[in-house]
C-alpha cells in the first residue's frame, strides 16, 4: 500500500482555482492574475499584526543584551533570512558577529542547492551548533511548509541552550505552536504555480522579515526620526546621503555638513551631537556610549 504524501494537504501545496488555465492567458492577463493575488498578501500579514510586534520586542530585548540575531532556513525562505541578515550591516553598520544566517550547504549551496540537504535534520543541528547559540539569542527559523527538517533541526539544538525562537511559515496549523515562543503565519492561500512559495509566501515572509527587523533597529537607536544615522559612509553615495541627513537635521548647508563629518571622522550620530550639542568629537563620542548609541538620548543628556 502507498503511504499518503505528508506534503499534499499543507497550504502551501494546494491549487489555485482561479490560475487552472494560466497557460492559455496571454501576458496581460497573467499580470493581471498575479496581481489580484499579492493583493491578498498585504491583508495576511496584517493579521499577524501581534504576533510580528511580540516577535519584534524579543528581538530588541535580546540586542540591547549583547544577543545575537540568527536567521534559518532552506530554499526561498533560507535565501530570504540571508538577504536580511546581509541588510542589517549596509543599513545599520551592524557589527557582524550581531546578525547571522544559515541555509543548507551555507555559501555554495546558497547559489547551488544540493539535493536532499534541506531534508537533513542533523544538518540543521550542526550549522545552527557552529555558531554557538546562547539563550541570549534569538532565531528566527523560515519555512513556507512549516515542515523543513533542516530548520527544524535548527529549532531544535538552538532551544537547548534557550535561545529565543520565532518561527514564520505560511502554515497557520503547524504544530511547532506548541515548541517556539512566537509563531508568525500569514495565510496567503494557494499559489499561482501551485506549491512555488517564492511567489505570495515569498512576498509575505519579505515583508515580515522586513518589519521584524526594521522594528528592533529603530527601538535599539539605529535611526534618528525615519533618517539612517548608522549608515556606513564607505561609498560615495553613502558620504553624500550621510551630508543630506547632517543637513536635514542640523540645518548646516551641504558643504559644511561635509566639515563636520570629516571632523567626525564620517559618523554621523557624532556630527548631529556634535553640532546640537556644541562639543566635540571625543565628547560626542562618549555621551552616545553614555546612552546606547541613541542619538535622541545623548542629546537629552547633553
């Protein structure tokens, strides 16, 4: 007797009644399908409205406590953790040992998956293993069916040392609710391409993502107002964004915004303080540390 697929009832397996005869539309309406479809993304996410603002407080009380921030995952879900992961540095100057990722097969199987490695429960395990999690930490394990044995040997090691867990998969009925401390689903129903989860489940986990860790950078200083003031100043477009932001809030002109923040040695947060606060670098300097690198505070207590 053929055993029954463990796979066939997840959501994100299902077919789509309304892309039955995709194959037969011309462009137009195939853009036009899409787009009808993503429109139910938005709505999904906005359902897990809660659990994405408890999964975003984990994240930031573990950074202002010296933890780390890991992402896990295979495949779309894998490639996105990895994505964001390599967003927090360009964006926020993140020291690098803050924000980690791990995927099967780690840099070569990013590009070039190998058959079967997602399937390795042990797999998971020992990547998750060579980071040395501590409870300090949290990870947050991505996974459309909810089922990958990669992430969850991830889940696994990393809750035996206790590390904070966030699980986001597009499978609302997961029985890993039992096993982590936040669970974030959007239901974003079939697939165009039935069981393709780069496409709505993609959008979704992108923009979960997106808020968990824009939430957490903001609450832990890494803005000023919306403006990037931990940006790295290592390019050209870089310096110049780092002028307009110094312009925006200190009202200097662009070339003596460029002034300040060579004598900044290009940090931005220590130019605004610097020009607000009337002192120097060095002063600048140690009254951010004084206030967790919050510009808002360091100038409080200016």
């Amino acid at each position: 007797m053929v055993k029954p697929s463990k796979w066939q009832d997840l959501p994100t397996e299902a077919i789509n009644q309304n892309s039955l005869d995709m194959d037969l539309a011309s462009t137009g309406d195939l853009i036009d399908l899409m787009l009808q479809e993503d429109k139910k993304v938005v709505s999904a996410v906005r359902q897990e409205k809660r659990a994405i603002a408890a999964g975003a407080e984990l994240i930031t009380t573990s950074l202002k406590n010296g933890g780390r921030l890991i992402f896990a995952g295979a495949g779309t879900s894998g490639r996105l953790g990895v994505l964001e992961a390599a967003e927090m540095n360009s964006t926020f100057s993140t020291p690098t040992k803050m924000v980690h990722a791990i995927v099967p097969g780690g840099r070569i199987g990013f590009f070039h998956p190998r058959d079967g490695v997602e399937e390795d429960h042990e797999q998971g395990s020992r990547a998750i293993g060579r980071i040395r999690p501590t409870k300090k930490d949290v990870l947050i394990g991505v996974s459309a069916s909810g089922m990958t044995p990669f992430v969850r040997g991830a889940l696994t090691r990393a809750r035996r040392v206790g590390v904070k867990i966030i699980f986001v998969t597009s499978w609302p009925g997961t029985e890993l609710q039992t096993f982590v401390d936040v669970i974030i689903a959007p239901s974003v129903g079939p697939e165009v391409i039935a069981g393709s989860t780069r496409l709505k489940a993609g959008t979704a986990t992108k923009m979960v993502l997106n808020m968990l860790t824009t939430v957490s950078m903001v609450q832990i200083g890494k803005t000023y107002g919306n403006l990037m003031v931990d940006v790295r100043t290592n390019s050209e477009k870089a310096r110049d964004r780092a002028r307009r932001i110094v312009t925006l809030v200190t009202q200097l002109n662009y070339d003596e915004a460029g002034k300040l923040l060579k004598r900044a040695r290009w940090n931005v947060k220590a130019a605004i303080v610097m020009d607000i606060a009337g002192v120097d670098y060095k002063k600048a300097v140690a009254q951010l540390k004084n206030s967790n690198q919050v510009v808002r505070l360091a100038l409080a207590n200016a």
